[in-house]
C-alpha cells in the first residue's frame, strides 16, 4: 500500500481550458497595459510575450540547480518576470503587486473553463481517513495556479506542493520529482504518481524510480513512448476508478 499519493493537476484533479495565446487574449491585456500607461499593439503584445518566453527558456537551457550541483534537463520560465518586463518596457514602474494583479487577471479573462473532476474530492477525504499524505507537483506558474487552487478549494488537501515556476525545473525532470522526496522525505518505494500526460508525469515518474498511474483524460497526451510505461492505466481517464486499485486502498 502507497503512503504518499503524488499528483499532477491540471488533467488529472483539474479539468481546465485557457485561450491564453488567443489574439482576443493579447487584445485585451493590451487595454489592460494601456490603462497603466504601457501602450502596445496587441500584435506586438502577443509578439513580445512570445519572444521573451523563448528567450527565457535559452537561458536556462543547461543550467545548474544550485541545491545539487546536477544540470537542469527541463527548465521552466517565471511568467511574473514576463509580465514586469512588458511594464519596464515601456518605462511603467510596476511593482510586485501590480504585476501578480496583472498576472491573475490575463489568467482569468483567458480561462473558459475550470472544475474539479468527479471523484477527486471523495476519494481525497478517504485517503485522508485512512492517513495517507497527499503531494501536489505540477508544471505550472504560481501567479495564475494559486489563486485556481484556492478558487477550488483543492488547496487545503495538500501535505505539500511544488509548482515548477519555484523551482526552475519541470516535469519530467528527475530533479523536480526528487525535490519533492528530498523536502518531505518520501521514500520512492512507498509512493506513486497519478498524471494524465505520459512524457511528463509518468517518464518523470519512471526516472525517479516511482510508480506511477496514467489517467487518461486526453489520449494525445498518453500516446505510448518506447520504454515509458506506467504501473497501473485507468484508460478512459474517470478519477473514481482509482478505487479499483487495490494498492491505493
């Protein structure tokens, strides 16, 4: 029996759906940056967002996590500075507020679609009935998955939660997986990840030495890769058929 349940978020516990890269999006925090006095096209907007999101991810490509020494293989961008870069731009001073206003706002306008999948909740109170620790580790940006943790109520689940934009790193990366362990001390052998994309979660899984579900909620994200497979599959994805795994109860 597993006591550490590891989970992805969004596709596995979160069934969401963004137009974050859409030209009505960058139409929008376009008005939104003007109204601050930061004028832009919002094809340029869109441009610029593009250009410093790739630039950012050269610059960590090969870099070093400093707490080990070992050479980040996935890095990931801080989409906070993203958006302090745009203001600086344009010679708008912005503090730490304004921009995690800014950043939550575009993550609402571009959301179309947010809810807890069934199941998620009830077999969450059961595995804290009977004891079990339950970890989050998601690719994802602090600024904007906060506030939809909380806007859920998944939030106060949690033992504990990484979110890759802390760490510059993101799944599949056995660095992230293993700051995970070396936080909460979790033993690999009695812990299992549950994710719904087989290149991230469940090959990030297979390089820590961890077990692993693969909840298939969208089979382009779970087509087979040689040498990538997971411990248990609930194919037609439902989050209640975790049930039916006699070694998560």
């Amino acid at each position: 029996m597993y006591k550490n349940l590891i989970f992805d978020l969004y596709g596995t516990l979160l069934d969401v759906k963004t137009a974050d890269d859409s030209d009505e999006a960058f139409r929008k925090l376009a008005k939104f940056y003007a109204f601050r006095g930061a004028k832009y096209t919002a094809g340029k907007l869109q441009l610029e967002f593009r250009r410093r999101m790739k630039a950012q991810l050269r610059t960590r490509e090969n870099t070093i996590y400093e707490k080990t020494g070992e050479k980040i293989t996935y890095p990931e961008i801080d989409v906070v500075s993203i958006f302090k870069q745009l203001f600086e731009e344009k010679n708008v001073e912005a503090d730490d507020a304004l921009v995690e206003l800014t950043a939550n706002w575009f993550r609402i306008t571009v959301t179309r679609r947010l809810a807890i999948y069934p199941g998620v909740l009830e077999l969450f109170k059961r595995w804290k009935e009977q004891g079990r620790k339950l970890y989050l580790l998601s690719n994802a940006q602090r600024v904007y998955t906060e506030g939809e943790l909380k806007a859920t109520g998944l939030d106060v689940w949690f033992d504990g939660i990484l979110l890759s934009s802390d760490y510059g790193c993101r799944k599949p990366d056995p660095i992230f997986f293993n700051e995970l362990q070396r936080q909460f001390k979790l033993s690999q052998f009695d812990s299992i990840m549950i994710g719904n994309e087989r290149k991230s979660d469940i090959a990030g899984a297979c390089a820590a030495g961890i077990d692993s579900v693969l909840l298939v909620t969208d089979p382009s994200l779970a087509e087979p890769i040689d040498g990538i497979e997971s411990t248990y599959t609930v194919a037609d994805g439902d989050f209640r058929k975790l049930i039916d795994i006699p070694e998560l109860f």
